[in-house]
C-alpha cells in the first residue's frame, strides 16, 4: 500500500527522465515507473554534453516523458500527491526546464513542489525498492562516484547530510569518459572500459598506474596524475627524444598499443580508479563503528570492478552495502520521487506535529537548501483516491 504517490522529474543532465514512486507500509520506497529518454546520441558526435542541445532536447521530451511515466505507473495526475524535481546540482539550463515544467503540473494540480537535490538522490538510489525501509541504513557512509561528482558524505538523517571530501580535480566518470576519448572509445567512456576490462585475459596490472593519496589523512579524492599516466601509456612520456621531434617540427613518436595492452591498460585503470575509492572509503569509516551502512550512487557504481571492490570493503568493515541496481546508477527520477516522497513525509510528519488540528487548509513550503520553490494549497489529507494497492 503506498499512501502518497510523488511524481519526479529529472533534468540536470543529458537525461529527461520522470518516474512515479512513493513509500510503502514500511516506508521502503517503490518505484511505480522509471522513463528515461536519453540524448546520448545527440552529444555523441561532439565527445561531451553540449548544454544548449541538451536544454532544448529536454523541452522536447519532458512532456511526451511524463505522458509515459504516468501510463506505465497506471496512475492519473489526480492520483499524484506531490511533484518532486531535481533542482541542483546540474547545468543551469537543463535544470531549468524540469524546475519550469514541475511548477507548471504542481500549480496546475495545486499539489506541493519539492526540490531535490541531484547528489543527495544518487545516495538514495540504492535503497530504491529495497528491502528495507531508508531510515535504518542510517547512519551511513555515503559516495557518490559520477560523471560529475565524486564525494564522501556522512549521512545521519535525509536533512543532515556532511560532506567529508570530494575530488579535486576530475570526477572518477569524468576520468572514464577521458580515459575512453584517449582510447578512440564511444562516449560515455565509462561502460566501454568497462567492457574492455571485464575480459577473462585481461591482466589489470600490466600497468602500474598511480592510486593517489594525497595527504595522510586526506579524505579528498583526484584522478587527474591517472588519467595522465594513461596518457603517457598512450602517447609515450614526454622526454628528450619527443622535445627535439618537436623542435624539428615533427610529430612526436605515437604508442601504437595491440589490442592486448589495450584490454591491459583499461583494466590497470579500472583498478587504480576503485582503489582509490576505496583507500578513500577506509579512512573515512574509521573502525566502521560509526556506520550502519555504506550507501553508494552515481554512474560509476555500475562499474564490474568499483562494485566487486565495495562489497569486499564493506564485508571487511561489516557494514551493509546499499548498491543501486544498474538501472538506477546513471541518472534517473526514481530517486528524486522516493527522496521527494521521503521529504514529503518528513515535512508532513513535521507540519503534523507543529498543529495538530485545522490543516486542511495550511499553506505547506518545502523548500530545498538553495533554490527555493514554494508550494501551492494544499490538503494534507492523504486524497482518498491516491491510495495505491
Ligand atoms: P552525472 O549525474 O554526474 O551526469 P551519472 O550518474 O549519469 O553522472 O553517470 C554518468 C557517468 O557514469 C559517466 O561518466 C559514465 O562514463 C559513467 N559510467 C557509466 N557506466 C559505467 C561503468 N560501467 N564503468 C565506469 N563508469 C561508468
Ligand atoms: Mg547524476
């Protein structure tokens, strides 16, 4: 049974995605329907997201997005009791166009508006039709590992969340995706070295790859020394022979890699990369005493290897591992509905405590950290047809 269903948008990105979602009887949050209309092709040509294609590709597929979203939950815009949208962070006129459209069906519904944010909703994506409900995977350990993100996060409550380190320079699915451009791979990077690595002959220390550490105690992450060292596998180490090939005005000499070393390379990188994730895991749990659980998000917790090496970690630190299935690593608006849902209820739960009579018709602000959006009257009354089996 969920009580309140939350509509989610999703468009920080290169992906238009909306979903249907909402907390069971248990709290667990279910995940009634997940479209994404991905523009992967559009960007592919250019090696990267170009912002201006992506704001207008959302324009085009927003609506036709939620239409399908809708259909495939089996549920009407009556039945939705609130719209959540990922509102930061992301690329500013990318946001805008779902932050535009979620006002738009909020106002139109008279249903509160609830910003999420991008990153808090890829640390909640791994309890996404789970088995338990959100609150007791806290405290947590957080990291999200991303195309534009890296960071570790201590997670008490959905409303306290600190932010204990993060990369400074690259992000991990920002190495991959340059990584995967070096190598003449498809855009995104990440999935196609991925492939390369996984095979079975694939010898992930044929190249010794450097796992920074930064200072002692360091909880900051950066990829940017690995993703030159590939170069330099590449392309060869800038040395005296290359400077004189230049001086002459000739192309420095060019590694030609057989396919093998190819395969080779992806895997030392791959290794390197959920190394450092992990180093970075470990001194951030300490004993692990303070965790119950270690949550994981982003597009790069679908990565074969970053997963083998999490589950070895957190089995060592016993703590239990919240991994997103592949469909909720990348980005998606399940995990803005069911974080939206999550902060649905906690507000109610708070609005409810504060006056505990006459709130039919209170007027409810929720408000994300940073771009505020208020919210329309409403009822706070669960409406009798919203209730789903
Ligand atoms: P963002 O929200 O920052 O745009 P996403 O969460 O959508 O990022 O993740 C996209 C990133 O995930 C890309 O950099 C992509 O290369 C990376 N990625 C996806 N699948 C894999 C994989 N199997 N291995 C490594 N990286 C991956
Ligand atoms: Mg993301």
């Amino acid at each position: 049974m969920i009580a309140r269903l939350v509509l989610g948008i999703e468009t920080s990105c290169d992906e238009t995605a909306c979903s249907v979602a909402g907390l069971d009887a248990l709290g667990v949050p279910r995940v009634l329907s997940n479209v994404i209309a991905s523009q992967t092709d559009l960007h592919s040509e250019y090696g990267g997201v170009v912002p201006e294609i992506a704001s207008r590709a959302h324009v085009e597929a927003l609506l036709p997005v939620v239409r399908e979203a809708l259909s495939q939950a089996g549920v009407g815009l009556g039945m939705i009791s609130a719209v959540a949208v990922g509102n930061r962070p992301g690329l500013i006129g990318s946001l805008l166009v779902g932050v535009a459209g979620a006002k738009a069906l909020a106002w139109a519904l008279q249903r509160p508006l609830i910003g999420v944010d991008h990153v808090r909703a890829h640390l909640y994506s791994g309890l996404l039709d789970g088995e338990l409900p959100a609150a007791d995977a806290l405290p947590a350990l957080g990291l999200v590992v991303s195309g534009g993100h890296t960071a570790m996060y201590r997670v008490r409550s959905w409303t306290d969340i600190m932010r204990l380190g993060s990369t400074i320079d690259d992000a991990a699915g920002e190495a991959f995706d340059k990584v995967g451009a070096m190598m003449g791979l498809a855009h995104p990077g990440g999935p196609a070295i991925d492939r390369l690595a996984r095979d079975p002959a694939a010898n992930d220390r044929a190249y010794a790859l450097p796992i920074s550490r930064l200072s002692p105690a360091s909880l900051d992450f950066s990829f940017s020394g690995l993703k030159t060292a590939v170069l330099y596998a590449l392309r060869g180490v800038p040395g005296e022979a290359a400077r004189r090939a230049v001086a002459a005005g000739e192309r420095a000499a060019h590694v030609e890699l057989t396919s093998e070393q190819r395969r080779d390379l992806a895997a030392s990188f791959q290794r390197s990369v959920a190394e450092a994730l992990v180093l970075k895991l470990g001194r951030a749990a300490g004993d692990g005493s303070g965790y119950r659980s270690l949550l994981v998000g982003g597009g790069v917790s679908a990565n074969s290897r970053v997963r083998t090496e999490l589950a070895s970690f957190a089995a060592q630190r016993k703590l239990r591992l919240v991994l997103p299935p592949l469909c909720y690593c990348m980005d998606n608006a399940a995990m803005i509905a069911g974080l939206g849902a999550e902060q649905l209820a906690e507000q109610l739960a708070k609005q409810l405590a504060e006056k505990q009579s006459a709130v039919g018709c209170e007027r409810l602000a929720l408000q994300s950290s940073d771009l505020a959006l208020e919210a329309h009257p409403m009822s706070l009354e669960c409406p009798a047809h919203g209730a789903m089996p």
